[in-house]
C-alpha cells in the first residue's frame, strides 16, 4: 500500500487563504476612515473607490494566482518533478480491498465542496452578485481539482486517478448547485466530523508535533463525512415549524475504520465500512436564531459557514457496517 498525499491539503491551505484575504479586505474596507473636512460625497466616493479597488485585488489575485500557487506547492510537497511520464492509477471506490476503503474519495469530495462554495462566497461578494461570479468560481475550483490529478500524473508516488477527479467535481457540482437553488440549500448540505483516533494522538504526543498536526487529515479512520437533511429548510417554502424542529435535522453518512497508515501494530483494529443513521442539531440554524437582525456582518459569516462545514458532536447516531 502506497501512503497517499494529504487529500485536503490544497483545498483547506486555499479555503484558509480565500478566508483570510476576504476578511482582511473586507475588514479595510469597512473601517476607512475618511480625512476630518470631507463631504458626505467626498466620503461615499472614497469608500465606493476603496470597494472597488479591494474587490479587484482580490478577484485578481485569485483567478491569476491559483494556478501558480498550486503547481508551486506541488512541486516541492507532492513530487510534481516530471521526470517520467506521465501514467494513471486505478484506485477503486469504497470497497473493501481499496486502500481506504472510500474515506479519501469522500475527503476528496467534501474538500471541493467546501472550495466551490468559499470561492462562490468571495466571487460574489467581489462581482456585486453578477453572473460571472459562476464562471469565476467554477473555473477556479474545476481548475484546482484538474491540476493537482495532472500534477500527480507525472509524480512518482501518486499518479493520475480518475477516481479522485470525479469525486471533486462532484463534490464542486453539488456546491454549485445548493448554491444555485436555495431552496435545495435550505434542505440539503454536506459535513463532516473528526475525531482523533489513538494511534494519532500516540504519534502527536511522541513524534514531531508539529509535522505530525499537519498530517490530520490522513487519520482517515477519525473522519465522518454526512448528507444533513435539515428540517429548517420548510422555512423556504412558506411553512413555519417549532423552533425544536427547526433545529432538527437527519444525517446520512459514510466512515471507514482500520484502513488508515496509523492503524498498524498496537493500534491495528479491524477494517470496516460504515454507514451513518442519526439525528442531530442543526447548530448553524441555532446560531442564525440567536441574532435578531439579518446584518450580523464578517465574523457571523465566518462561523455560519464552519458549522455548515463541520458536523458537532451533538447526535444520536447508528452505525450500519457493510
């Protein structure tokens, strides 16, 4: 078994980036402060000027330095030499003689999920809500994906796979269109949980802590990944439930156990492949139920999105192993 790069590694380091530089931007923006003397006009068209200019930047600098960015990182952290050809591997899906059984074909999915609708969010907020925020957003996540399976192409440790860039651009079709219709987003989102495994924690404690915390992603068998049906969603179509059905919602997901490199000698543990039943609360929806104005600005924004994005552990679930 050949150890497999970081499936989020490129996805979560551009999310983080798109993140920081929005809020930053954003955060200027909001707090210019015009000299002491000037009009009303004079402050509207200093503001209007400092959007304007921010917004470009930020535009620019991601449709014109994705592609570098990427084919740089690959090339110093995942082996993007290109001294031999280029060649593709067949890695399967979810089944049980897979490396993984599935869990970084899920990661691969989530990842660029949550990448398409971080780059909708930023897209639109720099095209003032323009239509061309979908070509931009698109392009740049469906270009993210392509690139980094091509790099692997021509890597002597990974190889192309068909397999991963499906389940990227699934996972980007799927963002774009919740995005699209929020009708469907009211009822529908994709999140994940982690929980670090022993043997994780066992290497984080004794080896390069550091090193070691970068590498998170690949304790594949401490992640869930989950299709939320959020009850909450009936408030789009015109139909007012109870707050402690607003809350509610149903989770349908996936996890694999003893597949993952950390699961060797004291910590090995039986391979399994696991579908997930459960109930939970729909902690974004609590928080949008908390504030009583629709403005709640950047930092609202912020955390709205992680607790779409990641699943708390406040559930009753059943695990189903096949």
């Amino acid at each position: 078994m050949y150890i497999r790069k970081s499936v989020l590694d490129i996805s979560v380091i551009s999310f983080i980036l798109v993140c920081f530089t929005f809020t930053s931007v954003y955060a200027q923006e909001a707090g210019t402060v015009p000299e002491n003397g000037k009009s009303d006009s004079d402050r509207i068209s200093q503001t209007s000027d400092v959007s304007g200019n921010s917004k470009a930047i930020v535009r620019n600098g991601i449709l014109f330095g994705t592609v570098p960015v990427v084919f740089l990182f690959g090339v110093k952290a995942w082996d993007w030499s290109g001294d031999h050809s280029f060649y593709s591997r067949n890695e399967g899906w979810f089944g049980k003689g897979t490396d993984y059984a599935g869990a970084d074909k899920a990661g691969h999915f989530f990842a660029h999920y949550m990448l398409q609708r971080s780059m909708y969010d930023v897209f639109n907020w720099t095209e003032n809500g323009e239509s061309q925020k979908w070509a931009y957003s698109l392009g740049v996540s469906l270009s993210t994906g392509f690139l980094i399976e091509l790099g692997d192409g021509y890597s002597s440790k990974y190889g192309f796979s068909f397999q991963d860039l499906t389940m990227d651009y699934a996972g980007i079709i799927l963002g774009a269109l919740f995005q699209r219709y929020p009708v469907v987003d009211g009822f529908l989102g994709f999140s994940t949980t982690y929980y670090p495994t022993a043997a994780y924690r066992h290497k984080f404690n004794n080896h390069n802590a550091v090193k070691t915390a970068l590498e998170f992603v690949n304790d594949y068998s401490g992640w869930r990944t989950m299709l939320d049906i959020k009850l909450a969603g009936f408030d789009r179509v015109g139909v007012k439930l109870p707050y402690a059905l607003r809350l509610m919602q149903f989770n349908i997901g996936y996890c694999s156990r003893g597949y993952a490199n950390y699961d060797r000698g004291q910590f090995e543990r039986p391979k399994t492949r696991n579908m997930i039943f459960g109930i939970s609360i729909n902690s974004a929806q609590m928080l949008d139920e908390s504030f009583s104005s629709d403005n709640h600005g950047m930092l609202y924004g912020a955390a709205h999105r992680a607790l779409e994005y990641y699943h708390l552990p406040v559930e009753k679930a059943h695990y189903k192993e096949f």
